[in-house]
C-alpha cells in the first residue's frame, strides 16, 4: 500500500519531533531522575549543558543525544559538529515526575515516596534531610547485598 505524499510527510513531521530542535521555541521537557532520547538532523561531536545539575547529556551515537534531568529547573543544551558549528541551541525544562508520586507533609518537613505499585521512599530536592539520609543508607545496603 502507497501512502499519499501528505500523509508520509506528516508522518515525517511526527517522528521529527523527538528532535533536539523543539517545537515553536518550547523548551525540550524531562522529568527529574528520567531520562529522555533526542534524534538529531546533523551529527554532533560537542554537546554544552548550561548547568550540569540541572540535567546532563550525552552522545550515544553522532545522531543521538541522552538527556538525563537531574535537578528541577531550566538550563540550555548546545550543540556543536565537528567544526564547531552550532547545530541546535535550545532550551531544556526539568520538571519532578507527578504520575505515581506522592509527597507528605509533617509540619514543615516533607518526605516524597513513589507508589507505582507499592509506596517506597524517593529522594527530592527539598525533602526533609532526615528522612533523605535514611533513604539513602537503605538503599546503600540494597546495592551492597546485591554485589
């Protein structure tokens, strides 16, 4: 079956937009602790994070970017080929996971746990020290007992 030349070029447009260069100057959006393919035009040899605690990136492959969201917050993403021409320059927008997420408060303190199935505890920025130092010493002993 032929597809009508429309057709397959909306087809083109949908793919296109996993792409590194955001739609109508939005921001490219990840989730905190989440990270997120980006299918480039031109293949890249650098790539420039604004602020490396906002999110990371990394080249898979010359057409492929990763964007991995590590802090809430906007920062920008810069790509450069082989020559040192800019490829994209673009905004990145990283925002907490909501789905799943559920966040207790306790006065003034607030703890965050993730209930997709079961509720268990998750580290994010802004939660109580306490309750973050205990997460993170559990799940210490979990990656110890599991090597």
């Amino acid at each position: 079956m032929r597809l009508p030349p429309a057709f397959a070029a909306l087809c083109l447009l949908l793919a296109s937009l996993g792409s590194v260069h955001a739609a109508d100057g939005l921001p490219i959006e990840v989730n905190v602790n989440m990270a997120r393919v980006l299918r480039i035009s031109s293949p890249a040899a650098t790539v420039i994070i604004g602020n490396p605690g906002i999110a990371d990136v990394t080249i898979q492959d010359p057409l492929t970017l990763v964007l991995t969201g590590k802090s809430y917050g906007q920062t920008n993403l810069i790509v450069l080929d082989a020559q040192g021409n800019p490829i994209a320059d673009t905004m990145v927008e990283v925002a907490q996971m909501q789905a799943g997420v559920m966040t207790v408060y306790q006065g003034q303190n607030r703890t965050t746990l993730s209930c997709a199935p079961t509720c268990q505890p998750v580290i994010m920025l802004g939660d109580d020290n306490s309750f973050t130092a205990q997460a993170l010493a559990s799940s210490q002993v979990v990656q110890s007992a599991a090597q």
